[in-house]
C-alpha cells in the first residue's frame, strides 16, 4: 500500500461533526471529480477509500439512492480503478443543491457552499480524497492535487492562500493536460496534511524527515572522516617517498639525528599522525616541530 492510500485511508476514517462540514467536504470531492455537470456526475478514483467516502457522503448529503451502475475494473494486475456514477435523474438537483447552474461557463469554487473558514478543512479534505496524491516522505517530499479546469486549480490556489494558521503556497504547473496545484518541502506538506486532519499521516513524515536529516549527519561526518583519512595517507605517502629518495642515493646516515629519528619513525609508522610522530620521538617535541624537520626533509630529498 502506498503512503497516499494511507494518507486516504485515514482521511476516510475521519468521523463527521456537523451537516455543514459534511456538506463541505461532499462538495469538494464533487467539485474536483472526473465529471461535475448539470448531466453527468462521475467519481473515478485508484483508492477504494476514497470510493467508499465518496458514497457515504453523497448518499448522507443527497440521497442513497442517488447512484447509477458503478463499476471495478483492473487497471492492471495490481491495480483496480473504481468509477462511481450518479443516475442523470439526479444530476440536475445535486448540480443546482450546491450552487451551480446550467448557464455556468467554468466551474468555479462556490463560497457559499464553504461558509467560514472553519469548514475550509473539510473541503480541502475532500479535495485531497478525489484528487490528491502525496510522495513517500522516504523517497521524496511532493503533495499535489490534479485538477482538470484552469480557473478552478487557480480558484483553489486562491483558497489556500487566505488560509492563515499556515504559510502554505502552493505552485501550479501543466501536466499531460492536467493542472497540478503541488507543494514542495516537508513543511509545507506537515502544514497542510496536519490541516485537513491527517495527523498520523503527519508524524510519518516528521519521522522520515528527522531519520533522513539524522543519516545525512552521518553520512556528512563519515565523508568528512574518510576524507581526512586520505589526506592523513597522501601526506604519509609524500613524506616516505622523500625519506626512501634520500636512503636510496645518499644513505640514512645522510640526515642529521633529529631528522634521522623522524625518518625512520615515519617509515615504521605510516598512519601516525604528525601529533602522534611527535609524541613518539624522544625528547618528544610538537606537532609543528615535526612539520617542521619534515619540510627539511624534503628540501633535502628535493635537492638531489
């Protein structure tokens, strides 16, 4: 099951308060469906929670026996693809119940059927629930909301923008004929799933976020050990090399004896660090002592 369903699933599972957030929330499930005219209502949706919150509140709202012949059919083997029809008897009265009229020429958000913003919640839920979709916060943060008329993504986009408990802004974008209202970040998605009342959906996402952020330490701290261990090990390769140039056409005997003891303490020990080569030398001395005699011995390695 995909994190949208669950997020569906939960929203489904809301218990109703009043007639008006009932109302609301029908409205928005109607208003984004496949087909809202004065003769044709038709709901068609992947998610049979949604199908199933569709019937209750259209049934709740209307009448139950508002529905012609629905339909499953495979979309693909894993897939099933829920069509729910409303009789045409009844299209005309459901159309003008919220609002619309024949002589509409674009379907456009009706205010009145929201009253205050208190029922803005519900409706958007209902939005979500027909027409929504949201990434697995693991893979990605993504929330959109596919809707087929321009004025009515942009009356939408409107909408939310007056909301005031969050700074939510969504963005619209064109999509195989589609337009997309979507919201990027894990903030804005928490803002708006926490809003239309999918506060477990939520936690799961701010459990994703915290456990992406906290291996993006990790790996920040590993990248950043393993580099330092490869500069450690470029620079001990360096110095060894100078060392052997030096044994090999003059002879160790050629440093002086403090060089002589760095020298051949860094051939036996290849992965100490400078502090650690000077701690072992005796007297010990500081790690900018021992940069110090190894810039010596590579300008004697240089100058042979």
């Amino acid at each position: 099951m995909s994190f949208s369903s669950d997020v569906k699933r939960e929203l489904a599972d809301i218990k109703i308060e009043s007639r008006s957030s009932l109302f609301s929330e029908c409205y928005g499930m109607l208003l984004f469906c496949a087909r809202f005219t004065v003769r044709e209502i038709v709901f068609k949706t992947e998610n049979r929670y949604s199908a199933e919150r569709f019937e209750f509140l259209l049934s709740s709202a209307v009448s139950p026996g508002v529905f012609g012949e629905n339909e499953l059919t495979p979309k693909n083997s894993k897939q099933r693809l829920y069509k729910i029809s409303v009789n045409p008897e009844y299209c005309k009265k459901i159309y003008e119940t919220f609002g619309h009229t024949p002589k509409d020429i674009k379907l456009r958000i009706n205010r009145a059927n929201l009253g205050d913003e208190s029922l803005y919640p519900a409706f958007l839920r209902g939005v979500f629930l027909c027409c929504g979709s949201v990434t697995n916060p693991k893979s990605g943060y993504h929330l959109e909301l596919s809707v087929s008329h321009k004025t009515l993504a942009e009356n939408l986009i409107h909408l939310i923008n007056e909301i005031e408990v969050f700074s939510v802004k969504p963005r619209l974008a064109l999509r195989k004929g589609a337009y997309i209202v979507y919201l990027k970040g894990n903030n804005d998605i928490c803002d708006f799933l926490a809003y239309i009342g999918a506060g477990n959906s939520v936690m799961a996402v701010i459990e994703a976020s915290a456990y992406k952020e906290i291996m993006n330490k990790l790996n920040r701290k590993q990248n950043s050990e393993l580099a330092n261990i490869k500069k450690k090990a470029d620079a001990s390769a360096k110095q060894i090399l100078a060392i052997k140039k030096i044994i090999k056409l003059k002879g160790i005997d050629y440093l002086d004896s403090d060089l002589k003891a760095l020298a051949l303490l860094r051939l036996n020990n290849p992965d100490m660090s400078l502090k650690e080569l000077g701690e072992s030398l005796q007297p010990p001395i500081s790690r900018s002592g021992v940069n110090h005699r190894l810039e010596r011995i590579f300008k004697i390695a240089n100058s042979l």
